[in-house]
C-alpha cells in the first residue's frame, strides 16, 4: 500500500519531467513554391544534425505564419527581410545590407534571430506578355496609369493585405486604379500566369525569381518609383529553438549566400514547370551543393516540343504541355522542320502550321502520312512586306525573304509565287521574322513573306517608320488555288492593325497546331519482332489529347484538310435499334408467350372430380 501511495505522489513530477522533454523542431512555410523548397531545405539539414522535426506547417498568409513564430507555434520559416519590416509597420527600404541590420534590430527583443540570407532576393513585380506589353507600349509601371482603368491585373490573396507593399499602397504610389483586381489563393498563385497567358488579364503580381518569367518570355515592368522594398531571403527562427539545439545553426549557416537569384529561379522552375516536388527539389539541390549526403532526384529526358523561331503562342502551348505532362521537363527544340524532329523521335510534340501535313513538291500536294493534329493553337496569317520606294505591286517583287529552308514562311513562298504567277526569287533567311524583316530594310530583299498572328510587335516595329507596307495577295481565289491547295484560307488583315496600314489587307491563314504521331497503318509489328516498336514514336493518348485541347484557350477545332486525332473525331449518332430482333429473339418471345398462355388456361379451365 505504500508503494502505490509513493507511486501516486511521484505521478506529477514524472509528467512534469516529461513536460521538459526537449520538443520537436517545429518549421514552417508559406504557401508558395518558393517557401516551400527553402523549408524543406531547412528541414533536410536539421535532419544532418539529429535535430528531431515534427515536419512543416503551411500557413496561407504572412500575417498568419508571423503570428505563429512570435506565439511559438513555428521555431524557424524563411522570410523576407523586407517583409519583415512592412510586417512591424517600418518603411520598407531599398538597401538590402540596411534592411537586414534593421530587422535584426527590431525582432531581437522579440526573441526572434534573422539568420545570414540564402544568397537572393526575390522581389515583387509586374509582368505582361511580350505582345501586350508591345502593343500598349509599357516598359515601365508608370506606363500603366493613362490605360489602368481599362486593364485587368491578377494578384494573389497574400498581395491584397500586405499593408505598406501590397496592391492597394502600390496603386496609392503609382496614382492609378485597374478595371479588374482578379484575385487568387496564395497556395494556387499559379493561376495568375495562367489567367496572365490566356488573356483573361493584362498584368499579373510575380516574384522575380519565379521561373515562368524567363519560360515564357514575360516582360517585367520597371519599378521605376522604387516602390517594392528589396526582399533578402533568409531563415528566421526563434531564439530559443537555437539554443535548444545548437547544431542547428550552424547547419543552417552552411547554406548561406549558396543560392543565387538564377539557381532560385530554376529551383522554382521544377516546382512550378515541371510538377515536381519541393522535397525531391530542394534535397537534390543541397546535394549538388555538397551540403548533405543524399543522391540526386532522378530525372526523365525532357519532353521536347519541336517549333520555328518565328512561331508565336509558345508560352500558352508550353504551359498546356506542362500541364498535361505533369512531372516532365518540357521544352522546345528550334528547327526550321518541326515534324522532322517528331519522325525522328528527337521531340514528342511539333507546333505546325497546317501545310506541314502536305508534301508540297507536287502540282497537287498529298497529305504526309505518320501525323495527326491533337489540337488547334490559332491561325498564322500572311504578312507580305515590302519597302515602299522598291516596289508599288506584287509583280515587281524579284526577291523576297523567306524563312530558312524548309520552314512554314519558305513552303508558303513557293505556293504564293506560283498560285499568283509571280516572278520572285525566294532569299533564304535563318532566324525568326525579325531577321526576314531586316533583309528588307538593308535592301538585302525587295520583300519579306512573315507568318505569324495578327498585330505581331515584330511586324509593328517593322512598319512602324513608315518605309514598309503590307501587299494584299489579291486573285488567290481565280483559278484552283482553294482546291489545290485547301490547307490555305483566305484572311483579312484589319484596318490600323499596324502603323500606316490605313485600309485592310486581303491575304492567306494557315491554322497553328500542335502535331503528333499518328497509329501505325498495318501491320505496328516490324521485322524485328514487338521490341522494334519505338515507344516515342506512339500517338499521344486520347486523355492526353482531350487534356491539351481544354488547356489550350479559344476552344478551336482543327482545320477538316488536316488529319485529325482519334479522340477528337467527331461522335456520330447511333443508329436506332433494329424493329426486327433476331431470329434466336424471336423463338425466345414465341416460347415465353406460349408459357404465358398455357398458365392462363390453367387459371381459367374447368375443375373435374
């Protein structure tokens, strides 16, 4: 009995000791790629200690996950020294060195420490498409106050309730007001690139080391009022939680100044691109960085989108792909013939126009067998250009630039010179439209034949001097050019679409697709048996395929002269059943019927005794 009653009594102070167990290092992350790698980097070199975690928490917002460090929720999260100052009310600072040293001031007599920083500094920013930004003449965030009222901006929820840096001081600073605030969840920030690249808004808020700025080609608009505050990435953690494990530290100091804006960038680029996990992200980079003992991520070969340099809507096509290819590294490969590099297995996907489906060198072009189109992109439209003082008509024209050998702009040359009966001599060009354009202002070519969307800032800039003017391809309808040729359509380039185009311009389309392996005919089976069967060269799957054409924005079905996708055939109507069934049907209905009527006549025949 008094054993148990010693037990009794020493049952608190056992809970008490248990109570000074040392805890879990508890790290947390904000709801975006960025936090997350750094976390999770900051957890993998804990782990090189022995420094017991209990994981990472993700905090929707920054006033949230603040919170939670100076409460003692979180030990440690990489933060922002410029966040950090607009989070205690401070004026945010433009001097990284300056603005460190202040945070340190300020959050050490909260019992919080700002660890050394990572190596870069991830700021806010504006950025547009390439063509819009052209289009509206915007290099600078000022350039946005005269047409904010009219533009749409897509910003994250984070961004809204930032007090001293967020969208509404911004638009305060700058003097301006968008039409349309579109705003997204921090933890799918993704978003605003894709409503940024599908045209639903004009501008979108990113960080400057997000890897879909360089992916896609967006232009980052100049801060040029010096509005957001530099934004150094460094831990912050409680000073208690490093003394509590005073390995942790220095682990963590290991990592300073390793990581540069453009490793940054391309660390997020695997999250965000890629579909990769922040984990296997950051382990793999602290690996390369000799900073702890684990092999690298295991990679597949890129998945490689073959294209011309001219072809514009890249970056909506890649995005699709990317989303549709979860996990792969999706890139494009530049050749003058796309569907040269899809039969040779060196690129799964080819963006074309619709005359890469044709062997031209016949007077009646054949469609090439092998390929299909998975999904229409939009149209590439004819843009004849010529200097002014060179020549006054089509039938003047000796030599016109084209695009490199094989390429849509050189088919396209060939078809127009004979449809037209033109005299012209195709020139050769390597490069994109821009360098088909040059030959025509240093006198190289008397005009240039560009395909490429309507209202491209390369052919605005092109005319924009006034020396240059589009030619109308008029009389393509007499004769059998709609018949001979029906990959081609006939266009209309708008009025005032480019500087001193004062009335329309009549000329040809092709539709932009994306093109793909088609099935086999015959026998799939080579001479060498299954295994000779390259699996690269397989169609795309029709999952993959209704996928892409959901991502891809306008909802365009593919021209009827090109061969089209198993899985976007059109769904024919059934046929109705057939009112005579089966003979097998038919005996089965006389033998139930006749069993019906047989228990009938033994409801109703007379009883005998």
């Amino acid at each position: 009995m008094k054993r148990k009653l010693l037990t009794f009594l020493a049952l608190p102070f056992l809970l008490l000791a248990c109570d000074d167990a040392t805890p879990d290092l508890r790290i947390g992350a904000k709801n975006f790629s960025e936090s997350r790698i750094l976390a999770e980097m900051i957890l993998a070199l804990a782990e090189e200690q022995g420094v017991p975690s209990s994981g990472i928490v993700d905090y929707p917002t920054t006033p949230t996950i603040m919170a939670a460090i100076k409460e003692g929720s979180v030990d440690i999260y990489p933060e922002y020294n410029g966040t950090g100052l607009v989070m205690l009310g401070q004026n945010p600072m433009s001097d990284g060195a300056q603005a460190t040293a202040r945070v340190k001031e300020l959050y050490g007599p909260l019992g919080l420490t700002w660890l050394d920083g990572f190596g870069f500094a991830n700021n806010y920013g504006l950025a547009m498409r390439s063509d819009r930004a052209a289009q509206l003449r915007v290099q600078r965030i000022s350039d946005l106050v005269p047409a904010a009222e009219s533009l749409g901006i897509a910003v994250e929820d984070d961004f809204t309730v930032r007090p001293l840096d967020g969208l509404d001081p911004m638009t305060q600073r700058y003097g301006m007001r968008f039409g349309a605030v579109d705003v997204v969840p921090l933890d799918d920030r993704e978003v605003v690139y894709d409503k940024l690249l599908k045209g639903e808004v004009d501008i979108a808020e990113v960080y400057t080391t997000d890897g879909q700025i360089a992916e896609y080609g967006l232009v980052l608009l100049e801060d040029d009022l010096s509005f957001f505050p530099i934004y150094d990435a460094m831990p912050i953690a409680r000073a208690e939680a490093l003394s509590r494990y005073p390995g942790l530290g220095p682990a963590i100091a290991a990592l300073a100044g390793k990581i540069t804006p453009e490793l940054m960038q391309s660390l997020n680029g695997r999250v965000d691109l890629e579909g990769r996990s922040p984990r296997a992200v950051a382990r793999d980079a602290l690996a390369r960085l000799d900073l702890i003992d684990a092999g690298a991520v295991q990679t597949q070969d890129p998945l490689v989108i073959a294209a011309e340099p001219s072809f514009a809507d890249g970056a909506l096509v890649l995005r699709a792909v990317q989303k549709a290819f979860t996990g792969r590294d999706v890139q494009y490969g530049s050749t003058n013939d796309p569907l040269v590099m899809v039969a040779s297995g060196d690129a799964r996907l080819a963006l074309v126009g619709a005359e890469a489906f044709y062997d031209l060198s016949n007077p009646a072009p054949q469609r090439i067998a092998g390929y299909e189109a998975v999904a229409a992109v939009g149209q590439s439209v004819l843009h004849l250009i010529g200097r002014r003082e060179a020549v006054s008509s089509l039938q003047e024209i000796e030599t016109l630039a084209v695009g490199g050998d094989g390429s849509s702009s050189a088919r396209i040359a060939t078809l127009v010179i004979e449809g037209l009966g033109l005299s012209a001599r195709a020139i050769p060009v390597e490069g994109a439209a821009a360098e088909a354009l040059a030959a025509v202002s240093d006198g190289r070519a008397d005009a240039a034949l560009v395909m490429t969307f309507e209202g491209d800032p390369v052919v605005e800039a092109a005319m924009a001097d006034r020396s240059k003017r589009l030619f109308p391809l008029d009389g393509w309808s007499e004769g059998a050019n709609l018949v001979r040729f029906p990959f081609l359509r006939e266009a209309r380039i708008a009025a005032n679409t480019y500087t001193g185009q004062l009335t329309s311009v009549e000329t040809l389309r092709t539709q932009l697709v994306l093109a793909g392996p088609a099935p086999e005919q015959g026998d799939a089976v080579g001479d060498q048996g299954p295994a000779a069967v390259a699996v690269e060269l397989q169609p795309i799957s029709g999952s993959t395929v209704a996928l892409l054409n959901a991502l891809i924005p306008g909802n365009l079905a593919v021209d009827p002269a090109l061969p089209l996708a198993a899985s976007l055939a059109p769904k024919l109507p059934q046929p109705p059943a057939a009112l005579n069934p089966s003979p097998g049907t038919s005996i089965l209905s006389l033998i139930l019927v006749g069993f019906f009527v047989w228990l009938g006549w033994l409801l109703i025949r007379p009883k005998y005794r």
